[in-house]
C-alpha cells in the first residue's frame, strides 16, 4: 500500500459494540455508523423487525452481505481483536491468530443461541475456565494508548463482555469470507488494493476531533466517530500512516498476534 493522497477506501463503517445479553437479543448499545466518499457519516439501522436494535447475529450476517460487495469498505469495531502474548504462553497456544480464534470459540461459545457471556464466565456453558486471563495483562498497544485490559470485567468502560462476545463473529467472517477480507494486521500491515479491511477501533482515539451533539446516545457518538475519522483519515492521508505505525520488526510480529488498535502510534 503506497502512500498516496488518493482516498483507498469508498465506504467507512464504525461500530460501537455491545456484550450484553444474547447474540439474538436487540442491544441499545449496540450502533453502526456508514459514511462514503461523498456521503458523511449516518446512523445504519437493522433490517425491519419486530426488534427495534441490532443483534450481534445480525450485525455480523449484515457486515458478511456489506464486505462480500466489490465496494472497498473499511470497518472500525469497538472491541478488543486479540489477547495479550502472556495469554498464549500460560495456556500454550501457538501465536497465530486463526488458531487463537478457533480455541477461544471452543471455549467461549458466547455466538451460540442464549447464550450470556456470562454463562460461559460462570461455568454453566462452554469451558471458559480453561481460557481465562489476568486483568493485569495488557496487550502492547492497550499500554500505549491506555486502554482498559480485555480481561478486566464488572467496571466502568470495560471491554471484556463485547470482546468476549465479539471474537466468534470475527471468526464467522473470516470463515465466510476469507482471503476476500483483511483483518488488519493480522494478515499484514500492508492491505492489497481494493481489499476491504476490517480493524479494532478506539472510539477515545478519535472523538475528541468531532463535536457531541446532545441528540446522539454515548453509544452512537462511538459508532459516528470512528466512521467520520476513518473517512476523515483516509481522504487526508493520516489513515495510511496509522496502519503502518512505526513500530521495529519484533513488535510488528508481536502485533500480528495480539492485534493493534488503529491510530495508535
């Protein structure tokens, strides 16, 4: 990917992501935001239903319909995308993220049909016992940036429960679509042209740029900014900086496990 001041993406989505409840459940915290080349960013309501909001099910099965489109999309969601290194190395997991992606459905089944996240915490579905983690463990760019730990439950701000709750649809896409979509940086920093891209995004990142309007929830602020930054960024060129952080050979391989939050340097 060269840098140039030409935008590389025609569609910019942010999504504020929720963990409450069940996959099927319609979650108020859960919001979508789209922006195009020449449209600014608007809010994306589920399909008609009785349900008023998105499900996590449904959300993903949308993002599959979206991202299948030869439209080069960048989406930016709100959850953690991977596991501090320490992670592999107490439960012994080789440091590839498709692997990683599959041992933590198996244990966290948390896609399943009422299924809470919860639930799987608590021991009464899956096996999450065998894949818990310490909140102490931070992942490099969560230091960076000061993130709150993907492992820190039950507080303010948390990540956990949407992380938790977020992984197996990460891994329903990249079944689905494959080599057809880039999940940045886990296949590499560099993104082949015309690619569509999904990465984590950090709403604090990026918020303070664009002004709060009382007429949005917190939720759909988060969604509103990271759809109007990616757009923002792209057209100006900071977007392809950010996903070619400077960052030394060692650490670019430590990132292509534990993931890296875009528009951290």
């Amino acid at each position: 990917m060269k840098h140039t001041n030409r935008p590389i993406f025609e569609r910019y989505i942010g999504i504020d992501y929720s963990g409450a409840e069940t996959p099927t459940s319609s979650l108020k915290g859960l919001r979508v935001f789209m922006a195009t080349r020449n449209l600014d960013a608007s809010e994306v309501l589920p399909p008609p239903s009785p349900r008023k909001y998105w499900t996590r099910q449904g959300l993903a099965h949308w993002l599959l319909q979206i991202l299948s489109e030869p439209t080069p999309t960048i989406v930016g969601i709100d959850h953690g995308f991977s596991f501090p290194l320490r992670y592999f190395e107490y439960h012994r997991i080789l440091p590839d993220w498709d692997v990683f992606l599959r041992d933590f459905q198996q244990h966290w089944p948390t896609d399943g049909q009422n299924v809470y996240v919860d639930f799987v915490r608590h021991g009464s579905v899956g096996n999450g016992a065998q894949r818990t983690g310490n909140p102490k463990w931070r992942r490099t760019t969560e230091q960076r940036c000061r993130a709150k730990s993907v492992f820190h439950f039950d507080v303010q701000g948390s990540v956990a429960k949407s992380t938790h709750s977020g992984l197996p649809w990460l891994l329903f896409l990249r079944e689905k679509l494959g080599q057809q979509l880039h999940f940045w940086p886990f296949d590499g920093f560099s993104v082949p042209v015309g690619r569509s891209v999904v990465a984590e995004a950090y709403p604090a990142l990026y918020k303070h740029r664009f002004p709060s309007s009382s007429s949005m929830t917190g939720d759909q602020q988060d969604a509103w900014a990271i759809a109007c930054w990616l757009k923002q960024a792209d057209s100006n060129g900071e977007l392809q900086i950010a996903m070619r952080p400077q960052l030394d050979p060692s650490m670019q391989l430590m990132a292509k496990t534990e993931g890296w939050i875009l528009g951290v340097a």
